[in-house]
C-alpha cells in the first residue's frame, strides 16, 4: 500500500520531500504528490513513516 497526499489540505511547506527515503514526494501544481508505485510507507528502513512524522496539518497524508 501507499500514501497520498490531499491536495485541498497540503500548503506546500515541501517538510515531507526531503525525509522522503524512497525520493517518492515530488512537488506538483502547487501542492506535493506521492508517486504510488515507489511509496513503500518507509516499511524496513523506518518503524514509522517519515512523511506522516514530518506533515503538521492533520489528515494531509493518507493511505491511497
């Protein structure tokens, strides 16, 4: 499963590209997406996602 990113909640602070470990945020029309094929929730190289740890607005970051 992946994430995704609700683009009427993110306000482009860019917080969660860079803690990124599969490089799977990338800015887009204003806002950030996650590319699905390549998210893997941070599973086996963090016990928790590092987007989710870096957003601060609630429900920005969502499972897909």
């Amino acid at each position: 499963m992946a994430f995704q990113i609700v683009r009427d909640v993110c306000t482009a602070c860019g917080d969660c590209e860079p803690v990124c470990p599969t490089n799977s945020i990338s800015p887009a029309k204003g806002v950030y997406r996650i590319e699905a094929s390549t998210c893997t929730e941070c599973e086996g190289e963090f016990d928790d996602p590092q987007c989710l740890d870096a957003c601060m607005e609630d429900d920005c970051i969502v499972p897909a």
